[in-house]
C-alpha cells in the first residue's frame, strides 16, 4: 500500500508542536536542552537527523518519550531511502534446492507407544 501523504522530519514537528507552540525561540529552546543553537536550528529545520541523544533531551526537558521520536525519526528515513533502493531493480532471493529432501518414516510397526502419566 502506498502512502499518500508525505511524512515530515520530526525536526520540524518538534519546531512546530513544541518551539513554536510554548512560544520558544530556538535559542531558548537550546539552552534548555544544553545544545548548540546551530545543532538545535538543523534538527529543527530538517536538515539533520534527530539523534538519539536530542530524543533523550526532548524526553527529560519537554517530556514525552526518546522512542517516539526516534520510531518517527527512523519512518521518514526509510521514506526518504525507498526511491533510490526502487531505481536499483532489485530481486529478491530464491533459494534453490539441489535435490529433494528425504522424507522419514514416522510410524513403525514394531513399536509400541507408552502412555505416559
């Protein structure tokens, strides 16, 4: 199934949900995190990637969880890389079987099955 809707960065959901909402600055908001304003600016403009410690910090500052951030972090990634991966024509493995597998014979008529208690 093919989604519709583009997915954003998380960087600027973050500057949207929480910046722009609590009225921040990115200064303001990367002082309370103890990040460069640049590191912070390019998260939050989708030109870097959302590391696992930012996730820790929005976590433990803003609250909310590192795993929802990273899990929204890791969905526009893969978005982003499908496109190329598509244009290498790729195809999946089959593996071959070089002779038919044997077939063990289950039931003997000279045994007798125990019960067991």
């Amino acid at each position: 199934m093919k989604r519709k809707m583009k997915l954003e960065h998380p960087g600027i959901i973050i500057k949207e949900l929480i910046f722009d909402e609590k009225g921040l600055s990115i200064t303001d908001a990367a002082g309370l995190l103890g990040v460069t304003r640049t590191a912070l600016s390019n998260v939050a403009n989708g030109k870097a990637d959302l590391s696992v410690d930012m996730s820790l910090r929005m976590e433990y500052v803003f609250g909310g969880t590192a795993e929802f951030w990273q899990r929204m972090q890791a969905a526009y990634n893969v978005e982003q890389a499908r496109p190329h991966i598509a244009k290498l024509k790729l195809k999946r493995y089959k593996p071959k079987l070089k002779k038919s597998l044997p077939v063990k014979e289950t039931t003997s008529r000279d045994r007798k099955t125990k019960k067991v208690a």
